[in-house]
C-alpha cells in the first residue's frame, strides 16, 4: 500500500466494528482536535502520533499500535461539551484487495502483540448506534462486538446439541433394503448419500462470522486473529462419522447407503503431477482416445515403443464391454434374464474379466517439488482396480452379528465376501469384481496389514497373463503378491469401521494400514466416537442421563475452564479427521487440528469468543447425528427403568468386609498416612486398585487369604504405638485400631468363616437334610459343623448330590452318605497332590503341567469337561434355532422341539414318582452367603421364563460364582468373555438371540459391553456399579435398541449399603446431573477416595428387606390328579400343546398354525 493516508481512504472496505470511547481531563488535547483532516466518514483521522492524552488504561497505546501496523484503521471524535473521545475501529481484512499480500506477511515481531492487542480490543468494542453516532450511550447494558458472556458449553453439551441433518429424506425405496425406515434414518441416509456424491467445497469450519456495525461480515479465526472479507472454501470429505445415538440403528444406515449407491464405482484417486483415467484391458489395447494414449505412455516412460500389430478398431462389442465397467450406473447388469443372456451370446465371462483399473505413478521422493518431481526416475506405475464394493471392517464378536444384520435387511442383490480368519483373500481382480462388500474382523484386517510392500506394485508392465485365443478378455491372474495385501491392490469405494473409536490410535499397525488404503469414501460408524461422549440415552422416558437444571439457577458469571480430561478426547477427536478422513486442512498438517481447534480450548482464562464455535463447525462438518427430540419424535424406545438396589451383606461376608477395612486403618497407622507405604500414596496406585478390587468382590462373594494371626499382630502393633507416641494418628485413630483388632478376632476365632476360606464357592443354606447326609458331605472341620447353626453346602457339591439322588433314589441314608465321603477323600487326594507338587516346585515343563492340573479340585476338572459338554450342547441348540429361525425367516411353517430338552436323561428322571420316595426329596435350598447373587437368583427365577437376561460383571470370577448358581437351579445360561474365542462368542451371540433355551447371557464388562446387538433379552443386571459413563451405557443399549419388543428395559445395579459402592453410585450420579467432569476412575474421585482413605466397619445386618430364598433341592413334579380336567379351546392361530412341568430354565413356545409366507430371497454368502 502506498502508505498510512492511503488506508484511511479505503474505509468502505474495512468492517465497521463500533466504538471505543475515553474519559479525559483535556478535551482540547492537540492530537484530537475536531479541526484536523477529515476521513471517509466524516471523523477525524487518527494521528500518526499521540501526543498529551493521559490513558491509564493502556488502550490508547495499542489502538495507536493496532493502526500503525494496519491491522486495524480509527477515526476520533472529541466531545468536548462531556470530555469524551469517540474512536471508531474499523477491522482491515488481511485479503484487503490490492494489499500485495503485505498483510499476510507481517514480522513476529509484529504479528505477535498485533494478534494479543486485537484479542483484548475486540472484547472492549461496543457496537451502540448512539456512540457510533458521537452521542453518549442511551442503554444501561452494553452491546459489545464480541460477546463476552461466558460459553460454559461442555464437549458433550455440544455433540448433544450439533444440529440434525437437514437434507431432505430419501423419498423412493431403495432397492435391495426388504426393511422400512425411519424418517429420521432417511434423512441420515440422504445427507451421506450427498456428501458422498457431491463433495464439492465446502465453507472453512476453521472461521467464525464477525458482523460489523452496519450488517457486513468478516470471517475470523479466533487462535490466529486472521480477519477475512470473504470466506475460504476448503474440500468437504466424501465421508465422515455415523454417531448417531446407540440403538438407532447405525447398521441399517449403511447398508441402506450401500444399496442406495450400489453400481458407483470409484473413481481413480486424483493426482497432483500427472491425469488419472479409468481404463480396461480391452481400453488400454484397442483404443486410440486421447486420455487412453495419455495412459499408454506411462507404460512406456522414456523408452521407444513399438505398436502393437493385434491393435485394431474396436467393435461395437468391444466399446459395449468397456463401457459397462467403467460407467455400469443404471444398467440391469444384475437383473439374472440379462446376465443369461449374456451368458448365451458368451459375453457374460468377457464383462467379468474386463476390470476397470487405472495406473498410478510412482510418486516422487519426499521433498522433490516442480521439475524435480515430475522428471524423477521411476520403476513404472502401478495398476489400481476400480470396484464399487465396500470394504467393512468391524469388531471380531460383531462380524456374525453383521452377517446376520445382512441377511435380515437386505435381499439377495447383494454380493457379500465374509471373510474367514484362516482363509486368503482372493486376488484383486476377484475381490474388485465379484463382491459388494468385503466384511473383516479387526484382527483379521490387522493380519492383512502386514503385508505392505506397496514399492513392489510398481512395475512396467500392466498383465503378464497369455492372452487366451479367441476370447475377448481374459481375467489377470498375475497380480497377486506375497509381500502386498489384495487390499492394496484396489481403489476401494467406500471404506466402512464399526465401532471407530479406535481409528484415535495413529501408531498402530491397523492405523497404518487404513491410511495406505486407497479409498474414495471413508465413514466411521460409532455411537462414542470418545470416551465422554455419550449421548442422552435415547428412549429413556422424560428421565435422560443428562437432565437439564432447573430453570430457577443462573448460569455461572465465570467462564468455564476445560479440564485436562478433555484434552484426550480432542486428541482422538483429531486423529480421526486427520488419519483416518484425511479432512482438510488437517491432512495436510496434522498439528492444524490442535494447534487452530483443540489448544485456543485449553486457555488459562478459558476459551476465547468464537473457539467453541470453531469446534461445533468442525464437528458438524463430518458428524451425522440427529437430536434426542428430533428421534424421539418419530420412534420411541421402549421405557428404560434404571434402578439402584441397595442391599446389606450377609454377616459372613460382613467379617471379610471389616478384615479389609481392619488392613486399611493398621496401614493408615503404621504409615501415618504419609510415606510410600501407605495405599494412598501416589505411587501405590496399583496396590490401592488391587485392594478396591478385592473390596469390590467381597461385596458379591470373596474368601481372605493371608495370615490373619499376623494382621491380629500388625494391628495390636500398631495398637501399642499409637498408645507410646511411637506413631502420629489422627484423634480417632485409636479407637479405630481397637475396632480393627476386635472384628480380626471375631473373624478369626469363628470356625465356620474359617473353613469358608478354604473354598472359593459361595455357600448355600440348606434345610431338611439329614444330619448323616450333611456331615458326609460336607468338608467342615467337626468344630464348624457343631458351630453352624444351619447346614452350609457349596453348589458343586449340592449338584453332586442331586445327580446322586436322581440316578438312585431309591437310595438309604447310609448310602447316601457313603458317596459323600468317596467324594471328599477324592477331592483330598488332589488337595494332596496338589500340594506335593508345589513343595517339589519342579522345573519341568511335563511336572509343571501336571502341577498345574492337580491344582483343579474334581468339581474344577468337572467345570472343564462341563465347559465343553457346554459348548458342543450349545452348537446343536445354535444349529436348531438357526434352523428354525431360517425357516421362520423364508415363511416355512414348523418349530422343532430343541433336541437339548428330547435327550436330556434327567429331566426324565426327575419326574419319575420314585423320586418322591427318597429320603432327601424334601432339601431345600435357601439363602446364600452373598446377597447379591440371591438378588440376581430371585430376579432369574421370577422373569426368566418370559423374559432375557444380561448380567454384568468386571470380574470373571463373580460371573462364575453366578455361573455356578444358575447351573445349580438349571437355568440355561451362556459366559460371553475372553476366555472363548472370537469363534465361540460369536456363536453364543447368535444362539442367544435365536433360542429360547438360553435364559441369561453372563458378560465380561470389557468384552461385552460395546457393538452387541442383544434385544432379545429385556432385563439388565450390573453385579457391581460401573464408574465410566460410557462403558455404562454402551452396556446397556446392547439391549435398549431399535428392535427391542418389550415396552420396558429393566436394568438393575447391585450396590452394598454404607459402603464406597454406595458413595460411588451417588457421586457419579451427582456429577453427572451437574455436569461436572468425572474421574478416570473411581479412586481418582476426591469424595470416593476419601470414604475409601477413612475405613468404617460394617455392623451385622439383620434380615429385614433381605430376598428370601427358598427353593427345592429336586423338581419333583406334583402327583397325577385322578380327574382329568377339561382344556379350554386353543385359539385359533395357536396349535394345541401338551401341558409339561416348567421349571425356572425352561419356556415353551406356542407354534403359529398360520399358513406359510412366501418364500423370500436371501443374500448370500461367501466364506
């Protein structure tokens, strides 16, 4: 620019951004009198330099500053009657016209308080009219330019609160989706539809509008202070991310978009250097086209070639052949009339064989620009296939369950490559041409990623395969290689990831991979794209997770600062635009997204006005979500009864309870709270989460192992150092080392919790059992037993019993109790050996091996045998039920009996009337000695027959005593953890979903709580509180989904009363409620960590409220009636059934006597 005069004559250009006014003692100041020259409009220019103006403030300096350096321009107006100077700003756009990029350029030196200045600056502009006029302020409250009221949103507040997709919904039905949508699906639906096809540009999410006094608007990024007049476009990305809420059918989503853009194929990925053209091998051959020649002499490069004496003028055949695979978008190439007649006239084969490709330059090395990089050596192009498929990657215990999603939803149109673990993929060509979607486990997707040797694809020859005579195409077979995945091979339409969360890891092998792909369209699909992201639990009545306050509370004065817990979630939030959706600018530097998005978040003072907006502009750029009301509006889920079941324990777990909280007072003590060991400590954070874990158990069902004759040492030791000043405690610390020694000692000293310790069962109360029985049985000390004022049995050996009994029952006490005693000196023998093994404490591999078998208990060896008894049972089931479900699908009439209930011998003889004859036919099984596990019993037996169970648990341990339980009451039941493999549980997802057989589905929380689809059972247990949200959460819309039939969903979380799992249950419901930021994990709470650090004995709990239960040992039906009562008249739709005895694990279905559907059409499937 030609100089300061010159930007003052340009003000029509600048943004009018309000007024600025001082107070002075001298309004007759030489530097702004109301005689100097005048600007554009009207006021006085601002002087070069201020002379006699007293500014305590500092403001006029940097205004002064501001001008100078031409980041801004200022008129004055000097009030002389009020001793007021008036400044107008006005804001120059760094792309003023005809600045000569000056403006973009500036020194740091400048730049840098030039920046700092403007941010102060903005927020003291006022944008009154009256001032603008040079007349005092006629309002009370002032306007500012940019709004200092605080922006307390939360990262979660605004992905609750992005905007739902506004694209009009698909209104014709798609072909090939059998299922009907939603509304709001269709709308998901047509908005990645249109991202997907019409890409274009779209308006930098990276600027916030900025509006001037007289309408106009700029465009400003808040962490730079970058001014624009107009606004940058940037590429929008053909993809994104599907989080639209759990349970609102995400599946459904993309199959419908597959379907919608089925016959698209890819176009080659563009190129900076060089133009990319679709070709095939007939193209690349025969035709003469100016982008055909274009390709051909990348195969040449700077070599002579000679022409190709079998090219000739291509048919009308030959054209035909090319173009349906280059352009096969509307053609009925899949209609089978057509493909049969292709076949007759020999074309089908030709069309298969002649896949599209492009090639695909080496590109140049890092660092080579302009001439360099176009004129580098090269080895040859490589050849890329074009296909319409897409490649989804999903979760190992998900892969059946989309396979299933598949086969629901869609009709046979479809071409699905479920790839098995085991299995090589086919060559590129196979995969490119023959499939719609290519559906891979993660750990299988990891697998292919080892292979990317992607230099060895260059190369300068296309196809080496010999041409086959008189056939127009013949399919390559020479593209595959040992060091290159197939996957690498092809330019993949759409890339799909469910449950995406993990693309946040950019280091990982699989991060890699995903990133060399070639890939036109990638999507995330994930109802938490971050841990604290959880949605407003869709479906849960006028109860949301996150309920609103109340209106009478004003917003905090203070604008909030975001914690450093967030931070991790912005970094995720950035490595999945930047690696994975390649969005721009972020691709191009991955620091952009922290350094322009997350950091400005992350102030000391808190965000600046306009950096949380940045963030919901970026969000909304790549996030289809719709709003809870705009859902909930179309669909309601069913009602979700979230409920907290308080109860006590039972006086023998009482004892272990107050044993740990005795080892938290004496190391309290003994440390004085103070040096490293004490469990506090920041450096004992491992002890402190084994001990919590231990606490935790113990609330369900946990034995104390250790020397409880040394921890009564350690506590009288401490005892006697608190009394001689030895040691420092807190005023009441000795009387809580008394409590700790007289809890040890009544612990100790009690011979039935004593030999409870040795066995790691949770016992049982039995009633009427014969006393010869009992003592035969059990492996009580004599002391204990005389002590027991109930007979105590764990469940193994009630179920030993029972198939004793069952199998003779017409067996004598004597006889009775003489199997118990073989059964015990069993078990001693290989307590024995046991226990000579681990005093040899052999070296060898084969000794350490039997070792370790010894160490099983006959019950433990039973479980292993069980377990796969269990497995084999549960594929039979698995094959009935997918039989019967298949048939059920096609409408085919029929629903076998499962053949588990037809060859099951006991159920047999448990209805024989000789079982009423034995002496142990009136046992009775009552309480346990957890609380819990009666609570969950009662709940099982109550529902189970008709309704599902999912049953929840950190710990394998409390899902095996669970386990345990429901085998002892015969309740069907199937363990979903790591300790089967991905095979198995996927196995066990459909089984469950499809039998009625199975009542309750245990799960690992790690392993369960996240992609299952479950709505076959409608009742939730949590066995102990679950700290993390979104864990929550995710566990429990397996359940409460679209799909699920029930009008409620029951989910019940277990919780011991006055314990920390009590303090937990209510801490983070509060600070969920506040919307308060929530610990990583429960002991990193101030308040849990606190009731933990300060240990209260429990006292023994009495019986009132408690579950009483009281169930037979033996299902011994009711005798025959000898009159024979008259059956009602079955309805119409319903088949009459014989009447059979229910028992609590098992349901009988009534059979639909309607006659059968058409058959319909499957998709199928190709291991």
């Amino acid at each position: 620019m030609a100089g300061t005069a010159a930007v003052f004559t340009r003000l029509k250009e600048f943004l009018p951004a309000g007024v600025i006014t001082f107070c002075t003692d001298d309004p007759y100041c030489s530097s702004f009198t109301n005689d100097g020259p005048l600007a554009d409009d009207g006021w006085r220019l601002f002087p070069q330099v201020v002379v006699g103006f007293r500014d305590d403030s500092g403001n006029l300096e940097k205004i002064a500053f501001l001008v100078r350096h031409r980041f801004i321009a200022a008129t004055s107006y000097m009030d002389t009657s009020n001793a007021q100077l008036f400044l107008r700003i006005y804001i120059i756009p760094w792309d003023l016209p005809g600045s000569r990029g000056e403006l973009r350029t500036r020194d740091d030196a400048v730049l840098k308080p030039g920046c700092k200045y403007l941010r102060q600056l903005f927020l003291k502009i006022r944008r009154e009219h009256s001032l603008w006029e040079g007349s005092l302020a006629s309002s009370s409250s002032p306007v500012y330019f940019l709004s200092n009221e605080p922006d307390n949103r939360t990262l979660l507040d605004i992905y609750n609160s992005l905007p739902s997709p506004s694209a009009p919904p698909i209104q014709e039905d798609i072909p090939g989706l059998r299922s009907r949508l939603y509304d709001y699906q269709r709308r998901s639906v047509a908005t990645m539809v249109a991202r997907e096809t019409n890409p274009g540009s779209i308006e930098h999410p990276l600027y916030v509008p900025i509006q001037g006094i007289d309408g106009k608007l700029f465009y400003m990024q808040p962490a730079t202070m970058e001014i624009l007049s107009e606004l940058p476009r940037v590429s929008a990305v053909p993809g994104g991310i599907l989080c639209e809420e759990l349970g609102t059918g995400k599946t459904i989503m993309i199959l419908s978009l597959i379907l919608a853009t089925l016959d698209q194929l890819a176009a080659p990925e563009e190129g900076i250097y060089e133009e990319r053209h679709p070709l095939t091998p007939l193209a690349l051959k025969l035709f003469d086209t100016s982008a055909v020649i274009s390709e051909r002499a990348k195969l040449a490069g700077r070599r002579k070639t000679k022409a190709d004496p079998d090219r000739h003028f291509p048919s009308l055949v030959e054209i035909m052949l090319h173009k349906c695979r280059v352009s096969p978008e509307g053609l009925p190439l899949r209609d089978p009339e057509i493909q049969e007649r292709l076949e007759q006239q020999r074309l089908w084969k030709a069309i298969r064989a002649n896949v599209p490709f492009y090639l695909h330059s080496q590109p140049a090395p890092e660092g080579a620009v302009g001439r360099r990089a176009r004129t580098h050596v090269s080895n040859g192009p490589k050849v890329m296939f074009l296909t319409s498929a897409t490649l989804i990657i999903v979760p190992d215990n998900l892969r059946r369950q989309w396979a299933n999603e598949i086969l629901k939803h869609c009709t046979d149109i479809l071409r699905v490559l479920l790839v098995d673990d085991k299995r090589e993929l086919p060559d590129a060509p196979v995969l490119a041409t023959d499939f719609d979607i290519i559906l891979m486990s993660h750990s299988r997707f990891s697998h292919e990623s080892k292979k990317r040797n992607v230099e060895s694809l260059y190369s300068w020859k296309v196809c080496e395969c010999k041409p086959k005579p008189n056939a127009l195409v013949r399919r390559c077979k020479c593209s595959r290689r040992k060091d290159v995945s197939p996957l690498l091979q092809i330019r993949w339409k759409r890339l799909v990831v469910d449950e995406g969360h993990n693309t946040a890891e950019k280091q990982t092998d699989y991060a890699i991979f995903t990133k060399l792909l070639s890939v036109e369209r990638r999507w995330i699909v994930t109802g938490t794209p971050t841990t604290n992201l959880l949605g407003l639990n869709f479906g849960s009545g006028n109860e949301l997770l996150y309920p609103e306050e109340d209106g009478g509370e004003k917003a905090p004065a203070e604008q909030r600062i975001w914690p450093a817990e967030e931070r991790e979630d912005m970094r995720k939030l950035g490595n999945m635009l930047a690696d994975f959706l390649l969005m721009m600018p972020f691709a191009y530097d991955s620091k952009t997204f922290k350094t322009l998005v997350a950091d400005p978040l992350f102030r000391a003072t808190g965000p600046y006005p306009g950096d949380i907006d940045v963030l919901v502009q970026v969000m909304s750029t790549v996030m289809v979500r719709h709003r809870i009301e705009d859902v909930e509006s179309e669909v309601r889920l069913a009602l979700l009864d979230n409920q907290i079941a308080l109860l006590d324990m039972d006086p023998m777990a009482v004892k272990t309870y107050n044993i740990m909280q005795a080892i938290i007072a004496v190391n309290a003590v003994d440390s004085e709270r103070e040096h490293q060991d004490y469990l506090f400590h920041p450096r004992n954070t491992s002890h402190l989460q084994e001990l919590v874990s231990n606490i935790s158990h113990t609330m369900f069902w946990h034995v104390s192992d250790g020397d409880h004759e040394e921890r009564l040492s350690n506590a009288q030791s401490a005892l006697k150092h608190l009394e001689t000043g030895k040691r420092k405690g807190l005023p009441g610390d000795l009387e809580l080392i008394k409590q700790a020694i007289i809890h040890i000692q009544a612990a100790k000293e009690d011979p039935v919790w004593v030999s409870i310790q040795s066995q790691y069962h949770v016992f049982y109360r039995i009633q009427k059992m014969h006393p010869l029985v009992y003592d035969a049985w059990c492996t009580f000390t004599e002391c204990a037993r005389k002590a027991s004022p109930v007979a105590l049995l764990p469940p193994h050996v009630l179920v030993q019993i029972r198939q004793a009994v069952v199998e003779r029952p017409l067996s004598s006490i004597a006889k009775i109790a003489e199997i118990g005693q073989s059964f015990n000196e069993l078990e001693k023998a290989y307590r024995d050996v046991a226990r000579f093994h681990e005093q040899r404490k052999t070296k060898s591999s084969r000794d350490r091996h039997a070792a370790s078998e010894s160490k099983k208990m006959p019950s433990e060896v039973a479980k292993r045998a069980s377990a796969k008894e269990k497995m084999e049972e549960m594929q039979r089931e698995m094959e009935a039920a997918l039989a019967r479900f298949t048939s059920k699908f096609n409408g085919e009439d029929g629903d076998s009996p499962s053949p588990v209930n037809q060859d099951d011998p006991s159920q047999h003889m448990v209805a024989s009337s000789l079982l009423r004859l034995s002496p142990l036919a009136g046992v009775r099984i009552r309480n346990s000695l957890s609380t819990k596990l009666d609570y969950i019993l009662n709940e099982v037996l109550t529902y189970g027959t008709e309704e599902k169970f999912l049953i929840f648990s950190q710990s394998p341990s409390v899902l095996s005593f669970v386990a345990e339980a429901l085998d002892l009451f015969k309740i069907k039941h199937l363990s979903f953890s790591g300790q089967h493999s991905r095979e198995e549980r996927q196995s066990m997802i459909t089984t469950f979903e499809t039998s009625e057989l199975y009542r309750v589905l245990l799960l690992e929380l790690k392993h369960g709580a996240r992609g299952l689809n479950l709505v076959s059972a409608s009742r939730v247990i949590f066995c102990e509180p679950v700290w993390k949200a979104d864990v929550e959460s995710q566990a429990i819309k397996r359940v409460h989904r679209i799909g699920q039939t029930r009008p409620v969903v029951h989910v019940t979380t277990l919780a011991i009363r006055s314990t920390f799992e009590e303090v937990m249950v209510t801490r983070s419901k509060a600070l969920r409620e506040n919307k308060q930021e929530v610990a990583k994990a429960a002991t990193d709470d101030r308040t849990v960590r606190d009731f933990l650090a300060h240990p209260t004995f429990l006292p023994v709990p009495t019986e009132e409220g408690r579950v009483n239960f009281d169930r037979p040992l033996f299902d011994i039906p009711p005798p025959p009636s000898p009159v024979s009562r008259p059956t009602a008249a079955a309805p119409p739709h319903v088949q009459p059934v014989a009447e059979k005895p229910r028992s609590s694990g098992s349901a009988y279905v009534e059979i639909p006597s309607e006659p059968p559907r058409k058959k319909q059409k499957r998709v199928a499937f190709v291991d």
